[in-house]
C-alpha cells in the first residue's frame, strides 16, 4: 500500500496543477490514455482538470457526450461551447453528425449563427425550419444563391413591410419576380378585407333594391344573379372576424326572407303564368306535330298520284285515325280540334279519290299549255279581248283545283304560279290605264251635265262628240257601267241641237244687257273691270248660234259693248305699264348684283353658307320687284336663269358636301348604339353634334331627314342613359337606405356598449362604414357626416375609458402601498389590483414593497413629482423645492427631454419599502394622481 502510494501516476495526483501537467504529456495514440482521459473527463473533481482533459481529446463526440451527460454543469456548458464552435468552424464535424446535433439543438441564438455561415443544402433546409424571424431568414434569403432555398424562405416570410424592403436589395431577377409576386399577393390579402366588406355592402344592397321592382321575373333573375355572386363572397368570408361573418351571413338571410314575404303573392301568379306558358308551349308542340303529320300524309298521297308511287292505303287511314284520337286527348282546345278534324276529313276524301286527282292533274297541264300559246296584250284592243279569255282560265283552273281537293303536284303549281304573275303582270298597266280612261269618261259625262245645266250648249255639243270615241276604248263591262248615263244626256244632247236657237237667242240678250249694264255702271277696280269683261266673253262664246236672223247683229253688238266696257281699263293697264318698266330697272339691278355674287362664288376659297345667304336674299328681291311686261320678262329671266344656275350648282355641291358629312355623322352616331359604355357614348355624340353645328346646310331635301335621323339616335343613346341613371339612383337609393339602416345598429351598438374592447370593435365597424359610404358615386355627405359625428362621440368615450383605466392603475397602485405595511408580499401579489396592474407596474409595485428603502431620494422625488404637477408643495419645504425645481430645469436643459410624471412615479416606487414615517409622502403624490 505505501509503495502504491509513493509510486502513483501523475495524473491521479492530489494536486490539480500535476493532473492537468501529466495530461498535457498524454500520447493520444495509445488506448489506455485515452481511457485515462475520458475518466477523467467523467469522474475528476477539478473543473480544470476535466476541461484540461477534454481539450486533449478535442473530439467532437466527447465534447458532445461530455455537454450532456457531464456532471458539472461549468463542463457541460464548456463542451456545449465547444461543440458549437466546432460546428460553426467545420471542424472535424461530419455532415451525419450535424444533422443528429441539428434533431437535437433547440438553442435558437446559436442556430442563427449555424444558418449564417453553413452551405450544405441539407442541413439549411433544418436550419430554416428551426429558426423563426422573419428579419434574420430575410438577410439570409437575400445573400443565398440557391433559389430553392429563397423560394422556401419566402413562403415562411408574410411582413410586407420587410418583404418591401428586402424588393429593394433583391438582385436576381427571378427572385425578385417571385419576391415581387409575394408582395403584391400580401398587399392583396390586407386590402381583401376592405374591398370585400364594400362588396358585401354594395350586394345587400342590390339585393334589397328588389324590392322597388314591379316585374316579378326581373327580380327573380336579378336576385339569382346576386344569389350567385353571394355564393362566391361567401368562400371568401374567411378573411373577415367571426362576428363580421355572422353579421353579414344574418343580414343576407335576413333580406332574403323579407324578399320571399314582399312577392309571395307576385310568386304565386307568376308560377301560374308560368304553368300556362309551359301548357301553351306544349299545345304549340302537339299542334305543330300534327301539322307534320299532315304534311308529311299529304305528300305521301301526292307521290302516290304524281310519282307513281304504291300507297299502303288502310296503313294511312290507321294513321289519319290515331291521330283524330291524339287530337281529342291533346290540349288544343275545341275550335283547333274542329279544325283538325277538317283536315283529316280533307286528307280521308283524298286518299279515297286518288284515281279522280289524276284526272286532274292531266287538265291542269292542259289549262297551262293552252294559256302559254296565247301571246299576252299589248294594247286596249287587245286587252279587251284576251282578258276574259284570262279570267275563263282562273274560273276553270279554280274548278279543277277544287276537284284536286288541292293536292296538285307542286310542279304544276309552280308553272300556274309563274303563268299567272306574267300575265297579271302583263293586264295590270294596260288595266290600269283603262280604268283611268273610265274615270275619265264618267267625270266628263259629269262635266256634259254641268255645261248643260250651265246653258253653255256650244260646249256640251263639242265635249258629247269627243265622249263618243272615249267611250269605244272602254271594256264591255266599263260601258255597261256607264251606258245608262251616257244615253240620257245623249238624248239631253239630241233635244238641245234641236232647240239651240230658241234657247241660244233669249240668253244672248239676256247677256247683251248685262255688259251694257257693266257700261253704265263701272266697276271701281280695273283690274276686276276686264275680268269681269273677259267672263262675258268667254260665256258668249259657249252658248252656241242664236236665231239666224239675229245672230250676227246680236255678235256685232256684243263686240262693241266689250270695246267700250273695257276702254276703262286701258288707262289703269298704260298706268302698269310704267310700274312694270320701274319693275324692269330694279330687276336689271338685281341682275347685276347677281352678277357680282356669281364673280365672289368662282374664287379659291368660298364661303359657301354666306353666299347661299347672300343669294336666298337677292331672290327675294327678284321676288318682291313686281311684275314686268311679258316681252322684257322674257328677256331677262333667261339672264336671271343664267346667273343664279351657277351659283345654285356650287350651293348645291356644297349643300351634298354637307349632306356627306352629316350622314358620316349619322353613321358615326348609330355605331354608339352599340356601345356598352353609354356614358362614354353619349361623350361621343356630344363631339358629334358640335361637329354638326359647325357643319353647313345640307339642302333643303336632306336636311331635316337627316337631322331627325340623327337625333332619334341621340334620344335612343341618351334614353339608355336616363335608365342606367334612374336604374343607378334606385341602387345608390337602396344602398343609402341600407347604409342609413347599418348606421343606426351602429349607433345603437355604441349607446349600449360597455367595455373598450366593445368600443374599438366599433370603431372598426365605423371606420369600413365611412370608407363604404365615401365608395359611393355621388358620395352621400349627410351619411358620412352623421358617423364622422358617431365617431367623435365614441373617440370621446375611448379616451374617457382610457382615462378611467390609467385612473384605475393608480387607485390599484396606491391601494396597494397604502397596504403594503401590514400585508405581506405574497399577498400583495394576490390581491386582485394587484393582477389588474400590467407587468411593468407589477415590476414596478414589487420593488416597492421588497427592495431596501432610499428615504432620501423619495423626499427628492416627491418634491419633482409636486413640481411637475404644478402641485404646491409644503411650505417648510420651500427652499428643498426651489433647489429641486433649479435642478429639474438644468436637466432639461442638458438632456432636452420632457420630465413625464409616470417615470417619475415609477422612480418613486423604486426607492423601496415604504417606511412609516414616509406616510405623508405617500398622501402628497397620491393627492397628484388619483382624483
């Protein structure tokens, strides 16, 4: 034993210093010492001797082993030390050793130093989906290269804010795509919310609007619509608060249901006339099928005649039978069935007289070619005598239809067609013509009964003989209409002739006495005077010859009383002889101006309105001059003609020109018909229609069609518009109703609410429904002046709540002091103010009731927290308080801070345990912060 003693090993020396020497000569290489070393490691008592031991070994795996299972804890955190320095300096640290320690560490500042320096894929993506900020994982994505890395951090990363920054430094262009990308899907994301509250907004409101509609099935295609765009908000309502959800979701239902109630009785008529269209729909289907059949029967029995095709007769006549049965059974009523029934019967009698329908298939071919050898009528003559030839083929052609039972093949009756309408074709003009000449004669056989009745003899017996070769070109028919009229003034006529001088004789006197009559007593006006001479005239002349031994003195006499009637009147005509020649010489002027005007019309540049203007006066004039004699008028009028001509045509180019332009304009003008912008439209046709203000007339003939073309448009497009405006004032007016109903919840919300938490909720709310009011077009001001009012109001009871919250921090801290010397911490600590207070004033009260008091300092304090209060301080305590005060001002003046009363209460907690005799500091300060 005492050899063993004298003779030990070094390393298990008493002194630490010889151990950690004899480590420090250890060969590595030999097991036994590195058995030594890690007994050592394990099992000495030095701390030194054990670090001296493990940095011998320097091996990760014992540094590693040694920072778990170590029994120092000084050994366990050197090796966890040197475990982590190893790794972040890749020292001897393999990658499967990494990833075990990577499973393993929970030390989050070191991973964020490990994440910084390492490069192997692998181990980063741990790393990654161990370290949490997103400030740090943005350093890192912005200076890595890999971009599935920086694809992977980017999705961990959701703060705009820093992802806007980190846009800024971002070099790689598909990075920055995707980094860009991220950002504007965030932005997106917080202003969802927003948008999709207004949109929710603006679909109540719609959807109450509904209930202004009068149609029935406009509302119920508007409300699906609204359903739809419901069920497509609703996946999206995630985004909003539970309580936002459900207020939305009942508000949806609720009008919903007020919908359903408001047109239950519109829905029960409408589902009626529903159920009659769908039972007109399937009339129209049943009676449509029918006519199918027939035709398609019909045309089976029309081959059977015309192609020679076999009929399977009783086969046709079962079907003629089902369908009189389907007939009955339908829901045509009893009129359509009769006429079906008709049909049938018509299709039944076909079917039983096949043989006699191709009977008559052979005479109609025969009508059509007998009718196509008659060449057609040129001329009256002819007319009259092909057309009853023409009108005995339509009454054969009809009888032979009739026996067809009108079953002919439609071949024949396509050539009949084409017959018919060439020779109705042919007769209409020459028909036409005839009828004018027998509307020609009957006004003459009452224009012969007039001159008779009139005593004007002469003519009737002109006009009787002229009537007798009219009435030769009449048809038979025409003069057998006329015939019993033209024989009795013919026989009018035959008496007159025999009688004309004993009739003629007496009004030739008769008409004798009135000129002379006209002789003696003038009339006043000339002008009247030879008319009234020109009527006698005129009447002497119709009456025929008088008896031949009077005629010719009585013409004599006649003669030369109209001489003498009318010498009157040649003065007053010499008179308006020198007026017509004043008449000539202002038109010579005119023409001269006009002549000046065709000079200014030829030049380059031509204002062609003004000279239209210019001309429409001087033709006025032209007008107004008064009449000249017949000679000179027609002298001058062709050198009027030969003025104006010109200019009209350049006024009338003009005139097209502007026409042109006007009906670009129109055209223009109809394209915004299509247009869905209509406010857009109308901004077009307002350019247009200054546009056509600028343009000229566009002639008389074309203006006002253009013009009222062009404005129909107009009022179409602008009609668009009063309906979009009246259909948007209806929204915008269901929306204020809407609004005006969500702002009263939200007033009576904030009468009832309670809590701040309460209050801030409804701040929000009032904040998304002013800016859902300012959204409208035209924004509603009494709405929004009505919640800014609201809003004041609950800023006014926030601040209110706030103030009574920080009032109630200081009733809880100074109950608590004022309790602090006769209860103990732990039950200080308990006490409900206690846990009323936030963590800082927790801190804060703790240190006042535990940590050693500073009675001085509190004095000094006290006195700060009076002058920063502006409260007066004792009066014994004058000259301490204008020391403290020239002290607080000095700081001030250094520091350049403000001085706030809460540091300073919390200064004052800070100096300790309250002391007995400090009683009345406490009663000062409080006397400052509770009320």
């Amino acid at each position: 034993m005492i050899l063993n003693k004298l003779f030990k090993a070094k390393w298990q020396h008493k002194d630490a210093n010889v151990r950690i020497e004899a480590i420090k000569n250890f060969e590595l290489n030999e097991t036994a010492n590195v058995e030594i070393l890690n007994r050592l490691v394990n099992d000495d008592i030095s701390e030194l001797v054990r670090r001296a031991a493990l940095l011998k070994l320097n091996q990760y795996s014992v540094f590693l082993h040694a920072s778990i299972d170590n029994s120092l804890p000084a050994i366990r955190q050197f090796s966890l030390e040197r475990v982590q320095q190893q790794i972040l300096n890749n020292q001897n640290v393999s990658a499967e050793q990494k990833h075990a320690y990577l499973n393993r560490c929970e030390k989050i500042a070191f991973l964020e130093q490990w994440l910084l320096i390492e490069h192997d894929h692998s181990l980063l993506k741990g790393l990654l989906a161990k370290v949490n900020k997103p400030n740090l994982l943005g350093q890192f994505m912005i200076k890595s290269d890999n971009i599935d890395l920086q694809t992977e951090i980017l999705a961990r990363i959701d703060d705009l804010h820093l992802l806007e920054k980190l846009s800024k430094k971002a070099v790689d262009s598909e990075f920055k795509t995707m980094l860009i990308g991220k950002i504007s899907n965030l932005r997106e994301l917080a202003e969802k919310p927003g948008k999709l509250r207004k949109q929710i907004q603006l679909l109540l409101s719609k959807l109450l609007a509904l209930k202004d509609l009068q149609d029935y099935a406009l509302m119920l295609q508007r409300q699906e619509s609204l359903q739809h765009e419901w069920l497509q908000v609703e996946q999206e309502l995630d985004c909003l608060a539970t309580d936002e959800q459900t207020i939305f979701v009942d508000k949806y239902n609720d009008i919903s249901q007020s919908l359903k109630k408001h047109f239950a009785a519109r829905e029960e008529a409408y589902r009626h006339q529903q159920f009659i269209a769908e039972q007109d729909a399937k009339k129209l289907a049943q009676s449509t099928e029918f006519a199918n059949v027939i035709q398609t029967i019909s045309q089976q029995i029309s081959d059977a005649v015309f192609e020679n095709i076999e009929l399977d007769q009783p086969q046709v006549s079962q079907q003629l039978e089902a369908l009189i049965v389907a007939g009955q059974d339908s829901l045509l009523t009893k009129t359509e069935q009769q006429a079906l029934l008709e049909k049938i019967e018509q299709l039944q009698n076909k079917l039983n007289q096949l043989p006699q329908v191709a009977e008559c298939v052979s005479s109609a071919t025969g009508l059509i070619s007998k009718l196509s050898t008659l060449s057609l009528p040129t001329t009256i003559e002819e007319l009259n005598q092909r057309k009853p030839i023409f009108d005995d083929w339509q009454k054969q052609w009809q009888k032979i239809n009739a026996l067809a039972n009108d079953i002919l093949p439609h071949s024949i009756i396509a050539a009949r067609d084409q017959l018919q309408f060439t020779w109705l074709a042919a007769l209409k003009p020459l028909i036409k013509e005839q009828h004018h000449a027998a509307d020609h004669v009957r006004k003459k056989i009452s224009e012969l009964k007039r001159l008779v009745a009139n005593g004007k003899y002469k003519s009737a017996f002109g006009l009787h003989k002229k009537l007798t070769f009219l009435i030769n070109d009449l048809s038979a028919e025409q003069q057998l209409k006329i015939a019993h009229d033209f024989e009795s003034i013919s026989k009018r006529i035959d008496e007159l002739h025999e009688l004309e001088s004993f009739v003629v004789t007496p009004r030739k006197q008769e008409l004798l006495e009135k000129i002379r009559a006209l002789i003696t007593s003038p009339l006043d006006n000339p002008q009247a005077q030879a008319e009234q001479v020109k009527s006698f005239r005129k009447h002497w002349n119709s009456l025929g010859h008088a008896d031949e031994s009077l005629d010719k003195e009585l013409n004599d006499a006649f003669n030369q009383a109209c001489e003498e009637a009318f010498a009157p009147c040649r003065a007053f005509y010499a008179e308006q002889g020198e007026i017509r020649a004043n008449h000539l010489q202002v038109k010579q002027e005119i023409l001269s101006k006009l002549a000046v005007l065709l000079e200014d019309s030829q030049h380059e540049e031509v204002n062609w309105r003004q000279i239209d203007n210019r001309l429409h006066k001087i033709q006025s004039s032209w007008r107004d001059a008064g009449d000249v004699d017949r000679s000179e008028y027609q002298k001058i009028q062709p050198v009027f003609r030969k003025l104006v001509d010109p200019i009209k045509t350049g006024i009338h180019k003009f005139q097209k020109q502007n026409a042109d332009a006007k009906q670009n304009l129109v055209a223009l003008a109809k394209l915004q018909l299509d247009n869905e912008d209509v406010f857009a439209a109308i901004n077009e046709l307002k350019t247009l229609q200054n546009k056509w203000r600028d343009i000229g007339f566009a002639g008389p003939n074309k203006e006002n069609s253009l013009w009222q073309t062009f404005r129909k448009v107009n009022d179409q497009i602008f009609a668009k518009r009063n309906d979009i405006q009246e259909q948007q004032q209806a929204d915008i007016s269901a929306q204020v109703t809407e609004f005006n109903q969500q702002l009263n919840l939200l007033n009576e919300q904030l009468t009832n609410a309670a809590t701040e938490q309460e209050l801030r909720q409804l701040m929000t709310a009032f904040e998304s429904f002013i800016d859902a009011v300012k959204a409208l077009k035209p924004m509603n001001k009494d709405l929004v002046n009505k919640a800014s009012n609201s809003v004041k109001q609950l800023r006014l009871q926030l601040q209110q709540a706030e103030d009574n919250k920080k009032q109630q921090v200081f009733e809880d801290l100074f109950a608590l002091l004022s309790s602090s010397a006769t209860t103990s911490v732990a039950q200080l600590q308990g006490s409900e103010q206690y846990q009323r207070l936030s963590n800082v004033w927790q801190k804060s009260i703790t240190q006042a009731i535990s940590s050693e008091s500073n009675s001085e300092l509190r004095a000094q304090v006290t006195l700060e927290l009076e002058i920063i209060a502006n409260v007066d301080s004792p009066k014994e305590l004058a000259n301490e308080r204008m020391q403290v005060q020239v002290n607080l001002l000095s700081s001030k003046m250094m520091q350049g801070d403000d001085i706030d009363l809460t540091s300073k209460l919390k200064q004052w907690l800070g100096c300790g345990v309250l002391q007995e005799s400090e009683s009345q500091l406490l009663e000062r300060i409080k006397a400052i912060f509770v009320s």
